[in-house]
C-alpha cells in the first residue's frame, strides 16, 4: 500500500470503531496483553535488531530497550487501560434553552490521531490502548531505531484484531523514513490530529511544518526549588529520585535550584547523586561549595549553554538564588512549561511558587518524575502536554477526546 491508501484505509476502520461497544473493547485489549506476554521472546528478539545498532552510552539506549519486566508492565498497563471508565459518551453539559431546544455537549473520539515518536517502542502499545479505548484510529510514526521493534508490536496487535474479526487498520505503522513524517503531518482529511513524541527538535519541526492540527508533547526542561525553609533528607531523596530514577525520560531533573542561605547543605543534598556518578555543572558558589565533598571528576563549572538544557543522561546543572522569586525567574527564563518542584516546609512559600510557576505540573515536596499517566490514576498517557489549548499534562483516555452537541428538538423553527 501507499501512503495515501494507508491514510485512506485508517481513515475507513475509524468510522467503524464508533459502533464498537465498551465489553468488545476491553476484551480486545485484554487479549492483546495476553498475546504480549506469549510472545514476549520474539518481542524482545526484535528488540535486540535494533539494540545492535545502537551504543550503549546513547542516551537512547535505555528508552529503546525492551526487557522481560517492562513488557510484563506494558501488558499490566494494557489491562488497567481496559478496566478504566469509557471516556465516549460522557454528558459534559445537558440543558434547555429558551426555544425548548435541548442540548447536550457528548464526548467523542478525534477520529485519527497521528503520532510521531523516536526510539521508545512501548509508545507504539500505549499508544494503540489509549487510541482504541477512546475510540480512535491510530497511525504510527516512529524512528528508524526503533523500526524492527515497532514492526513486531504492530504485527502482533494486528493479529490480535483479526482475530476477532476488527479491522487491522485501525492501527497502522508508516515506514521509519522522513518522506512518510513528511505525508503524514500533510494528510488533511485523513488524519484529525497529529502528537509528537520526542526531542525539542523534533516537536518543533512538527510543529512548523505540520497542517493537521498538532497538539505539542513538550521537551522536559525541569527544575526543583530547594528552599530556604526546605527540608534536607526530603529534598536529598526528591532530588535523587527526580534524577535518577530515568534519566532518558521527559521528566528527569535538569536543574536544581538552591537557595543562597542553605549552600552549607548543598554537599549532603547531592550525596547520594554521587552512587550513579552523575555530572554536576555548578555555578560559582555551588562549584566552592561542593569542592572537595563530591568527586572532582564529576564536579565541572557551568556554562551558559547548562541552563536550559534537557540533559536526558546523568548529569544535572545547579544554579544559586538569592530567593524564590529569583528561581521563579530562572524557571520562567529557562523552562518548558513541562514540571517543576518546590522542596519547602513553608506554607507561604509553596502558595507562592505553585501559583507563580506556569507549568503543566507543579509539585510541592515531592520530585517531578511522577509526571506520568499511570501515577495519576489515568492510565498509560500518550504523551505529557506542555501547550494550553485542549490539553495540560499527562494525556490520558479524556484528553483523547473532543465533543459534539446534540440537540433534540419538538419541531421548533427558527423565526427571523
């Protein structure tokens, strides 16, 4: 098939979705994450086709990786997607207006949504649960890391549909080659809505080029506040966990910000980054501070180009404030809109930053790699909003959907 009978042919089995009940949908998706599960040798085989290609040191190597567990997990997520509420058919208002007219505004799918990824092959099965919970058709895009990958996945849940007698393209995945990103981000007509995936790079250029309507998942340029009034292991754990625990994903630390008045604390606030051996890039008061009380060769001074950095590896810059509007300031100067944290035991500190800071997610005493669909009870998330319009945040099963009016009437006309 061409692409354009691929858009066609997509564009064909999402009208026949919206005749799909709730029980076939929640089956379905069951059964694929059983299929996961059986099939998980070969999954992982097709895994390491790519894995071959790819460094080690890259820091895409740990998103392109598949392993036993984290299929396991995908599968688990797969069932709690199915066990979630509809998002379809929701009444989110219901009232008559003057003429006797009544209407209602009813949640429905997009249609079909577009998604454009890089090397990170369990976006092509959330993708997919979140798609078909919510009543769409997916088309995916994802990179030449990850193609063989992707390939199997796609496969695997087509299979699955046949098997119960849906059609397979209401998922399809384009070739891994910049001519099908180039068609796809053009299909007017086909294809409803486009969600980017990926490097600020990559966002941008969907963004530019794109006619069908985007939504941006936005690069994750994320900070934490530690306050004057902050508590220390709170934040040693906060900051630890915020760095650590991915360092390739969009909601990885990049940029602690420490009061002036607790630079004492800064050695012990880093500690325990040293057993991951990440890089500290340290303005001037940091770097002294820190000199001697963490390893010299992961101690470097920053540079302009530290800030505003999303690292996705480990290393991490530090910038002294004099207060918490001066970090508020550098957050606004130097952040994506994506999360950022506050480590305070200051009331009046945490109202402050919470309504000062424009960001999707703003945490208070806790660290920002909770930004994630899962751990807000939504789900899988097939992507986190960084724009103002439709959604915000993590993008799970409501967020996949628009709204359409329904209005019923008595044979009312309408007079000049």
């Amino acid at each position: 098939m061409n692409l354009n009978e691929i858009f066609q042919s997509v564009r064909a089995a999402s009208r026949k979705l919206a005749m799909w009940d709730v029980e076939t949908v929640n089956t379905l998706l069951c059964a694929v994450a059983d299929r996961i599960e059986e099939q998980t040798d070969s999954l992982l085989e097709a895994n390491r086709e790519d894995l071959l290609r790819m460094e080690v040191s890259n820091p895409k190597y740990d998103r392109l990786k598949l392993t036993k567990e984290r299929l396991s997990g995908i599968a688990a997520d797969m069932r709690q997607v199915a066990a979630l509420p509809s998002p379809l058919g929701r009444v989110l208002e219901s009232y008559t207006v003057p003429s006797g007219l009544r209407l209602k505004k009813v949640s429905v799918p997009f249609g079909v949504i577009g998604v454009i990824y890089e090397a990170r092959p369990n976006v092509s099965f959330d993708v997919f649960a979140l798609c078909l919970k919510s009543g769409n058709a997916a088309i995916l895009k994802g990179g030449s890391d990850a193609d063989a990958s992707n390939r199997a996945i796609v496969q695997l849940i087509q299979e699955v549909l046949e098997e119960f007698g849906a059609d397979p393209h209401v998922v399809e995945l384009l070739p891994s080659s910049r001519e099908a990103t180039a068609a796809l981000l053009h299909a007017e007509g086909w294809v409803d809505l486009i969600i980017p995936r990926g490097s600020s790079n990559l966002i941008r250029y969907v963004r530019e080029e794109a006619t069908v309507p985007v939504i941006e998942t936005g690069a994750g340029i994320c900070h934490t506040y530690f306050d004057k009034a902050g508590d220390l292991d709170k934040g040693a754990a906060i900051v630890h966990n915020a760095k650590t625990r991915r360092v390739s994903v969009c909601n990885a630390l990049d940029c602690l910000l420490v009061h002036r008045a607790r630079l004492g604390d800064l050695p012990d606030l880093c500690a325990p980054l040293q057993e991951s051996r990440v890089i500290l890039y340290a303005d001037e008061p940091a770097y002294e501070a820190l000199s001697g009380r963490y390893p010299v060769e992961l101690l470097r001074p920053a540079t302009p180009e530290s800030y505003g950095t999303e690292f996705l590896d480990y290393k991490m810059a530090i910038k002294t404030v004099e207060d918490i509007a001066e970090a508020v300031s550098h957050i606004y100067a130097y952040g994506s809109g994506h999360s950022e944290c506050i480590v305070t035991e200051d009331k009046e500190a945490a109202d402050f930053f919470t309504r000062a800071v424009d960001a999707a997610c703003v945490y208070v005493n806790a660290p920002t790699s909770f930004t994630d669909g899962a751990q807000f009870g939504l789900g899988a998330e097939i992507g986190i909003s960084t724009q103002k319009l439709h959604a915000r945040g993590p993008m799970g099963l409501r967020e996949m959907t628009t709204y359409k009016w329904i209005v019923e009437g008595d044979g009312q006309i309408r007079k000049k």
